[in-house]
C-alpha cells in the first residue's frame, strides 16, 4: 500500500470526523470536517466499520461515490494493519463465505444513499 493511501487511512482512523474528497478535478483532493457528505462530489473516503457475513466487526475506511447515490468504490479494514476487503479471508484465516456479504457503516452520513 502506498504511502498517500496509508497517511489517508491513518488521520480517519484517528479522527472519523472527517472525510476525504476526492473531487472531479485531478488535483481537487480536500479534508473536511462536515456533518454529512453532500450529493455529487466525488469519491469520499470515510471512516466506518465492516462487519464480515460471520459477525466480526473491524475498523474500516470505505471509499464511496457521491455521483452513484453512495455506491462503495473500495474499503480498507485496520487488523493490526491496513489491507483490503479481497485479502481478508487470508488475514483473519477465515474461508470467503464467511466475509463476504460484508456490511458497514460510516462516520459520516451521505446525503444521498441508495443503498440504506
């Protein structure tokens, strides 16, 4: 993992109050500590929970998309460490199914979410 997508993963860990965005423009990447993520920014990083389809609960960063109505773009789960959602049926030592369906939740409310 790179050392921008770390330092992005470890400041939300450590303050879910804010959010990420990642706006349309290349360069358009701003913090903000806002009580919900409006519609149509584009991608936010926000912090949250997973809870894997077999009950455990991690700390979690999601990436979602304010263009599809909330859609998950991505999430990082902290277990001593960041990794991503396709690797942790190897870190937990646990078989797929009992991963995925995943839920989650974030620290900061969308303002659109189709998917809640």
């Amino acid at each position: 993992m790179d050392e921008r997508t770390t330092q992005f993963l470890n400041l939300l860990r450590g303050s879910p109050t804010f959010v990420i965005i990642e706006g349309h423009a290349a360069a358009d990447v701003r913090i903000e500590q806002i009580p919900e993520i409006p519609t149509g920014v584009g991608i936010c990083w926000v912090a949250g929970t997973l809870t894997t389809a077999a009950g455990t609960h991690l700390d979690a960063v999601h990436k979602v998309s304010t263009d599809d109505g909330g859609e998950l773009a991505g999430s990082f789960v902290w277990t001593d460490g960041w990794f991503t959602t396709e690797a942790l049926p190897v870190v937990l030592g646990i078989a797929p199914e009992r991963v995925f369906p995943f839920d989650y939740t974030l620290s900061v409310p969308l303002q659109e979410d189709r998917y809640r």
